[in-house]
C-alpha cells in the first residue's frame, strides 16, 4: 500500500510555547523554522543529489548500491535527517511506519532490496496556499476575473486556503525487501518523484519495468475550479 506521511508536532525546544501555537502568531512561527529547515535541504540538495557513489536506475530518482555505499549517503542527509524529525517524531516508527513529507524533499532510503516494480498512475501534484500573491508566485498568472474570485475567498474567510492541482503522470515503485531471515515481506508501494529513492540493492537483485500503460487515477473530489491556467487548477481547499 501507499503510504501517506507523518504528523506534524511542535519540536520538543518549542514545548513551553504549546499555547502560543494556538494563537496565529505561535503557527507562524513553527511554519518559520519549518522554512528554515526546508531552505537548509533544498541547499544540500543542490549539493549532494543525485548521489555520486550510487548508480541510477534507468532515467529515473532512483539509485542503488551496496550496503557499505547507501549508509555512506544516509549518512551525510544525517543531520537534516534528525532535523526533520525533530518536527515529524513518528517517522517510521510503529505501528504505521509513515515517511516524512514529500515536501521536505529528503530522499527515501530502502534497505535490504530484492525487487523493484516501476509503474506509471495518472494523478495530480497538489499545493496549498494562503494568499493569492503566494499561489500565483508559484502557478503562475491568471486573468483578472479568476484573479477577483480567488481573492474573494480570503475576504470571506481568513483563515481559508486555497489548493492548486496539476495533473501528471506519477511514477510509483513496489519495493520488495527481505527480513533479517531472508524472507520476502509485502511490497511496499512509494511515490518517489520528489524526494528520490536510495536502496541498497541485495544479490540478484531485479527490475520489472511496467511503465509503458498508465494505469487510470482515481475520481477527483474537487470539481468546478475557480481558475485554471491550462497547467494549474485552483479551488477552495476543503
């Protein structure tokens, strides 16, 4: 199955401010030190992906290696690894063994690989916001009349958000791992086009490509968009 991420929680250092996290102020400020955080690896990553010592897999986020070789490149993600953590402390831990945010665009590392089966899925990237300078700094320009309709959201509702959808074609991998003893477990299915995936590839290892039919995305819940761009949708978050 798929996995969707780990909750957000206020970072232990910020444990005697728990009621200003209540107020609009104490929000703003968590989301600041998130930024920092997010800035910190969009830096790093520049620097250090993709990786140098690992080998990619086709044209695709995705390289592997040998166990001594994956921990080396975990390894220099340590520190924005604890980082992160800091901010989502159930990250891969039981029982739902949820990943960090895509957002924050740190790779995913796989140990102990056996089999990679790659897929293709109609789907959509999705972004909130929370002014419409914000949205069209990102997505980019709208006319006049979609640009009054969105606005009016915010006048209505100030504490209202607004989420913009583009349609793509989502890669996902069916990872499957063996235990301690050898045995093969359950794929895992991930969505890795944002953050990369890092796997350390066990003896005889496999990739089964089924790529080329796209298999058909589910129904959208939102319809009737209050802008679109002919690349990003807008509606009113729900």
């Amino acid at each position: 199955m798929s996995r969707r991420s780990a909750p957000f929680v206020a970072p232990d250092f910020m444990e005697g401010q728990l009621d200003e996290l209540d107020s609009k102020q104490g929000k703003k400020r968590a989301k600041a030190l998130l930024s920092t955080l997010q800035e910190d690896i969009a830096s790093f990553r520049d620097q250090q992906f993709p990786p140098d010592i690992l080998r990619q897999i086709f044209d695709m986020p995705i390289f592997a290696g040998n166990l001594a070789e994956v921990q080396a490149y975990q390894q220099r993600w340590q520190n924005l690894l604890e980082r992160a953590m800091a901010f989502y402390p159930a990250a891969y831990l039981p029982p739902d063994h949820l990943p960090l945010p895509a957002s924050l665009e740190i790779p995913q590392f796989i140990y102990n690989v056996q089999r990679l089966h790659l897929t293709k899925t109609l789907a959509k990237e999705s972004k909130s916001f929370g002014s419409v300078a914000a949205l069209t700094d990102k997505c980019g320009d709208y006319s006049a009349q979609e640009l009054e309709r969105m606005a009016a959201v915010f006048e209505q509702d100030d504490e209202a958000r607004l989420v913009a959808h583009r349609e793509f074609i989502d890669l996902r991998a069916y990872v499957f791992c063996r235990d301690s003893k050898g045995k093969m477990l359950e794929p895992e299915r991930l969505r890795f086009y944002r953050t990369g995936l890092i796997i350390q590839a066990l003896p005889d290892f496999k990739v089964v490509d089924s790529r080329q039919t796209p298999r058909k995305r589910r129904n959208d819940a939102y319809s009737q968009p209050l802008a679109n761009n002919d690349f990003w949708k807008i509606y009113k978050k729900k």
